[in-house]
C-alpha cells in the first residue's frame, strides 16, 4: 500500500487504467494493505478485489482520480 501511494498521481491512473495490470495491482496493493494493517476495510477491499476483478479496478481508477487513495483503502 505504500508503494502505491508514494508513486505519482499519473502513474497510479496508468496502474489502474490498464485492465490485466490493473487487477494486479489492485490485489498486490490490498495483500500488502492487509499486512500492514489488518482491519476488516481492508479485507473488504481484498475481497471485492478478487470478486469483482476489473470492474473493481475501475471503481478504485475513479476514487483515486478524485480522493487520491484506493477505495475502502486509507
């Protein structure tokens, strides 16, 4: 999770745009946010991650384009 959120705002948009990179991404980032500070916000997201895939990833594509950080991952 802090990788993610220490790259440039352009370079998480590219992460998330890409569909394929963009599930990885979303699942590396939600792995690692789990890791660092398991709450149950952070196993939600996992879980819509993996369940919802791409279209996930294009939730988390508009929130980080307004709130700059991923969905249900703060």
């Amino acid at each position: 999770m802090t990788w993610f959120n220490k790259q440039s705002r352009i370079v998480q948009l590219i992460l998330l745009l890409i569909p394929v990179v963009n599930w990885v991404v979303e699942i590396f980032v939600r792995v690692t946010a789990i890791i660092e500070k398991p709450t149950l916000r952070n196993l939600i997201g996992l879980l819509l991650g993996v369940i919802l895939g791409f279209a996930f990833g294009w939730v988390d594509f508009i929130w980080v384009l307004i709130f700059n950080h991923l969905f249900l991952c703060k």
